[in-house]
C-alpha cells in the first residue's frame, strides 16, 4: 500500500464516479480501477460499492477512508514541519540566563525573537555563569547569556557574542545616607558592609566591584554574597548592606531601595551571548543573527 492508494481512494469517494475521479487525479480511468482493486484486495475487504448510479463507499470503506484522511494529514504536517524545521522557524532552543542578562538585553532580543519566530517553543533556565558553560560543554543548553568571558578550558568549543556592557552602580536603603546623593564616589563606599554577587557563582560581578574597590583605595571588609540580583535587592532593602551590581538592576524596581550612580568610569561588567561553536542548527542561527542585530556593542 501506497500513498497513492490512499488519494486515489478519497478521489473516488469525492467524485463518486471512477471518470471523475481518474480525471481529477490527471491519470485514466483503467489503471484507477485497477489499483482500487488491487487496494481492497490487499484491505481484505470491499472498500466501494458499484452501483449504476456511482461508487459510494461501504460501511468498511467509511472506516477506512476517515483513517486513510488522517494517515494523509499526517503525512502533510510532517512534510511542513520538516520544511519548518530547516528553515529555523520551528523547533526548541534551550537558553541559560542570569539576572544581568534578565536587566540589560534580554527584554529586546526575546521580544523581537518571539514576533519573528512564534513557533520555536523557548526553553528559559535561569543559572549562574559557570553553571551555564557546563551546561553548554554538555548540550544541555544552547546558548546562554553569561557574565564576563567565558574560562579559558571552555574558548576552544564554546564562541561569544558580547551583548552589553553595564556600568556599577549601587544600590541603598531608601531611607540611607547615600540614597539622596546624585552621584555617589567608589571611595565612598569605604567602610560600608557591602553586599555583592557571589565570587564562586557570579564571578565576573564579583571581581568587577572588588576592582572598582581597589582602584578606590581600599579593599572591603564586611561582604554579604548572594546568588541573584533579586536576592542582592532584598538584602539591601532589609538593610544589609549597600549593593553593588550591574545598572541593569534599575529595570527590576525593588521596593525600599534606591540605585545611585557611582563615579567609576573603568567599572563595567560585560555580558556575552555564549554558544558551542561548532553548534550549525538554523534555530540557533536564526537566534544568534537577531541578538547581533540587536546588540552591537
């Protein structure tokens, strides 16, 4: 059995008529006659009733034709996806992300990717940098937006887009000191417990406002490190502490914090868009051509 046979079975139940039928299939009446024939015989059941007023389908050729339909419609929508699926605008992509990604670049670029490709389903998993690597060194993700350049034993599989560059800032209680200043010095954060992302999880943010630090004058004393922006913002509002981070944070609004800019001009963090280079999916393309249309840092 054929696809053939399956069209030239619905042909003659539309049409009713073996003429017909031949006609519109573009091919003769005889050799129609014969494959149906040769149809119901291998069916192992009469499949049309011939009659002098048509063809019309038997009870068993009603059950087969609504199978054979489906069986068409499959065949149809797998030809469609695979045609989709070539063209990078179907599929899954599996993106890794942490909270300075989430504040500088991400709303643009998945905005724009959702109205180009609304088929592909996106999988989001939020993960620290290193995490992310691992992830993409296993092909558990497909690209991630990580801080920082990636570790050296990772460069020669993994390839970078940077997508950012977010200056420091910090961030206070409303009711602290600093929160009416509309410019805050790096020198002046001197004495102050400070609360930072962790150096094991977010290692970039970290060595980015250590640095910032030093090129002050000082090194700080009482560190608080935390695993996310969010939980950065929730200490601070509960008066931990003075945040350091990306100004990317202003985007989250936390209640009871206040962000001021800090006059550190060589402090930046810069976020990149990581991918395994050897990684040719049209999905992945696809993402990676909108995210350099989007950031050219």
């Amino acid at each position: 059995m054929e696809l053939r046979h399956l069209r030239y079975a619905l042909a003659l139940a539309e049409h009713e008529h073996f003429g017909r039928a031949a006609a519109a299939l573009g091919i003769q009446q005889p050799p129609l006659s014969m494959q149906i024939k040769a149809l119901e015989t291998e069916v192992g059941v009469r499949l049309f009733e011939r009659t002098g007023r048509g063809v019309h389908p038997t009870l068993a050729g009603q059950a087969f034709l609504k199978r054979a339909r489906e069986a068409l419609d499959q065949v149809t929508l797998a030809a469609r996806e695979a045609a989709d699926a070539e063209r990078g605008t179907s599929g899954s992509l599996a993106i890794g992300f942490l909270g300075t990604a989430l504040g500088a670049v991400m709303p643009e670029v998945f905005t724009v990717y959702r109205e180009r490709f609304p088929y592909v389903r996106l999988q989001l998993r939020e993960m620290p940098s290193i995490e992310q690597v691992d992830a993409l060194l296993h092909g558990d993700l497909d690209a991630g937006f990580v801080c920082g350049p990636v570790p050296r034993s990772a460069r020669e599989q993994l390839t970078t887009i940077p997508v950012a560059r977010e200056s420091l800032v910090a961030v206070v209680a409303a009711d602290h000191e600093f929160a009416r200043e509309p410019l805050l010095s790096a020198a002046a954060l001197e004495g102050q417990p400070l609360v930072l992302p962790a150096r094991r999880k977010e290692t970039a943010a970290f060595e980015a406002a250590w640095a910032m630090c030093r090129v002050a004058g000082f090194e700080p004393q009482d560190v608080t490190e935390v695993s996310g922006l969010h939980t950065l913002l929730g200490f601070v509002a509960c008066g931990l502490g003075v945040g350091v981070g990306p100004a990317g944070m202003r985007r989250f609004r936390h209640v009871g914090t206040t962000i001021v800019p800090v006059e550190a001009p060589d402090a930046r963090l810069d976020i990149h868009l990581a991918f395994r280079s050897r990684d040719k999916e049209r999905v992945l393309r696809n993402f990676l051509a909108v995210v350099r249309g989007l950031t050219p840092v």
